[in-house]
C-alpha cells in the first residue's frame, strides 16, 4: 500500500500552520463552502510534479502577505517511509514550485517522486463531461494516460511548444522555410502520438469497463469513438506534414493551427449509438465514476500501481446505485482516498475505516 500518513502545511492559501494524520484508507474532509476543502486536496497534489489540482498560478498558493508556502508530508510505500516537502522559490521574479523528497531536490528526486506517487483526481467539472466543452474531455484524458505514463507530459509540452513556435512563425511572416517545416515535422511526430495515446485510453476504458462488471452489473456498454476528421482520416507522418503545410495561410488568418489533438474530441456512447450526453445528470454521473472506477482498476491490477484518489465535491446525484459504485472504488482497492464535502451526513455510507475531519473548526 502506498499512503500519505499526515500533512504539515504552512502558509498555503486559506491556511496560516495546520497538521492533520491521515487514515491509510479513506479521508474525509467536511465543512462550510470556503473553509478550504478544496485547498487541503491541493496542498496534497503538490508533492508531486507540476500544478496540483486546480493547475493555478504559485503565487496564488502563496495565503496572502506571506512570501512563501511550505507544506511537508510523511509518505508509507511498502513499508518504507518517506519524507515529502513541496515549497515556492522566486527565481529571476518568477515563482516556481519545488518538491523534495528526503530532503533532496533534483530531477532524479523528481523521477522518483513520479515512481512513487500516482494520483487520480476528480475535479466538480468532470460530473459535466458529457456535456461540458471538448477541453473537459481531453484534460481528462490526459490526467488519466499521465497517471500510468508520466512522460506524457513531456510530449503534451512538445507539442504545445511546437505549435506556439508556429503560430509566431506564420504571423510574424518569417520565411526560413527550413525552420517552418522542422517545427511542423516536430508537431505532427509529437502529434501523431498523443493521439496514439488517447486511443490507447479509449481501449483502457472500454476494456477495463467490462472487466469491472465482474464486481458490480453495469448499466451500459460504453463505446468510444475519437470525434476527429483529421485523425480519423489514419493519417501518416507525410500527410500530417503536408496537411500543416497545406494549411498555413489558413491558420495564419485565424491565427492557431487548426488540426491536431489539441482540437480533437472524444465521445461516449452506451448502447451502440446513445450519445452519454443524452443520458440524465445523474446517470452521466454514473459513468463518470465507471471511468475512475475501471481506470483504478487498470492502475492497480495491470500497471501495478497504487493510485491515491482526491475525490472533490464527489457526493453530488448520489441515488443507491452511484453510492454502491463509489463504495466500490473506495473499498475495492487497496488505496488511500480523500473525498471533500459540505457535510459529514453525506458520507454516512463509509464503513469504519474512515476519518473525517471538521475543516470549518480549524
Ligand atoms: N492565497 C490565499 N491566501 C488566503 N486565502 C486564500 C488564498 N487562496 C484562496 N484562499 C481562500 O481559501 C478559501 C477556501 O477555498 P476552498 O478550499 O476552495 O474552499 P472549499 O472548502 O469550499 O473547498 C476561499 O475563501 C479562498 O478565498
Ligand atoms: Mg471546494
């Protein structure tokens, strides 16, 4: 089991110092809109790699008129106990975020962290994923394959910084053809594998979908189709970079590139052809803890990976069925789970293991 067995936060939002122990099971944190809920789930993210749950700017993590945060946690994988520190740093007038783990700082440290650590995240807007704009559906998508791949960001970067590069060439009129065209070569090999990864997800789900039905019925069959002419057209690396070079004047006028996974979509039919748009709210929410549900199922019994779950605002159109879901994912895995609500009643469907904690009364 791999588990955070406490925090230590200081200066980090709404909190000036605050410590909590955790259980190794199931964390529930409850009280009042603004009591800092949602902070808590965040101050964990931080320990490792990147911007944390809410991908906000360092200096807001900063609690006002202070200079810096500094959270630490002890952190159990088999057995072995491992100090976590993540703090704020200005270099050159920028703020950045810095993680330690015993002690250390390094991109090694920074490696191992990323070994160490895997977290799955439910943010309020995913109970709108259906209905919500393609960007909810990609972000998902990419949280998801970055929880069992954590080079993927690394080629999301790529990616982005390729096409940023692109679109200042083409409005600025540059004519080193030479450049162009590697920048281009650059975005569709990057490209060409993101959306090779999304696929991947795609099969991930519908597969993992069908083996959890094994512990609990399902109420659909869920098909994922890649809503993308451009990549549903098995696009090649010549023709990725012929169709960019095809379209510069056009993404010149409307300054951005057109084609690509960052303007691709997914959609989720149940049924055959049932768009899940379709569905009630309370069903969509239904399918969206299926996905964490067989997503947890992928990590734990194929990659052999302990997720720890921040489950924000999750208890939200929870009718019998999405509560014996839920119940299922907490209970079913060996894995830690926070869950953020308004009150301790919502969660009176946990079992013994759990903790709750009153953060209005800090
Ligand atoms: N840098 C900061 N300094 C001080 N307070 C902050 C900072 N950032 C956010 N807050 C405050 O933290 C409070 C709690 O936020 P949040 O955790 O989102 O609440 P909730 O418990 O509803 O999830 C908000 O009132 C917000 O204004
Ligand atoms: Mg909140």
């Amino acid at each position: 089991m791999a588990y955070f067995k406490n925090i230590e936060i200081s200066n980090f939002r709404n909190f000036k110092e605050f410590n909590l122990d955790f259980s190794k099971k199931c964390n529930v944190f409850y009280g009042s809109n603004g009591c800092g809920k949602t902070n808590l789930l965040e101050a964990i993210s931080l320990f490792s790699k990147g911007r944390g749950l809410r991908k906000d700017k360092i200096f807001n993590f900063i609690k006002k008129n202070e200079e810096f945060f500094s959270n630490d946690a002890n952190f159990i994988d088999e057995n072995v106990e491992y100090e976590l520190n993540a703090f704020s740093e200005v270099k050159n007038n920028k703020f950045q975020k810095k993680n330690k783990l015993n002690g250390e700082i390094s991109s090694e440290v920074n490696n191992k962290i990323q070994s160490l650590i895997t977290f799955l995240i439910y943010i309020p807007e995913n109970e709108r994923l259906f209905i919500a704009s393609p960007t909810t559906r990609r972000n998902l998508f990419d949280h998801f394959i970055f929880s069992y791949s954590p080079r993927y960001n690394s080629l999301l970067n790529v990616y982005k910084k390729n096409i940023i590069e692109r679109n200042i060439i083409l409005n600025n009129n540059v004519t080193d053809q030479n450049w162009l065209e590697k920048i281009e070569e650059n975005i569709a090999k990057s490209g060409i594998e993101i959306y090779e990864q999304r696929i991947k997800q795609s099969d991930i789900f519908e597969k993992n979908l069908e083996l959890i039905n094994e512990y609990l019925a399902i109420p659909f069959k869920v098909n994922i189709q890649i809503n993308d002419s451009f990549f549903n057209s098995r696009i090649t690396l010549d023709e990725y970079k012929y169709t960019l070079e095809k379209n510069r004047e056009i993404d010149q006028i409307i300054g951005g590139t057109k084609t690509g996974p960052h303007k691709s979509d997914t959609i989720f039919y149940i049924d055959q052809n049932y768009p899940a748009s379709q569905l009630s709210t309370g069903q969509q929410k239904t399918l969206v803890l299926l996905l964490y549900f067989a997503q947890c199922n992928y990590l734990v019994n194929y990659c052999k990976k302990k997720p720890i779950l921040l489950l924000d605002e999750i208890n939200s159109h929870l009718d019998d069925f999405n509560i014996q879901l839920l119940l299922k994912i907490v209970e079913h895995f060996e894995i830690q789970v926070f869950m953020t609500g308004t009150k301790r009643d919502l969660f009176s469907f946990l079992s013994t293991n759990t903790n709750f904690y009153n953060i209005s009364s800090k």
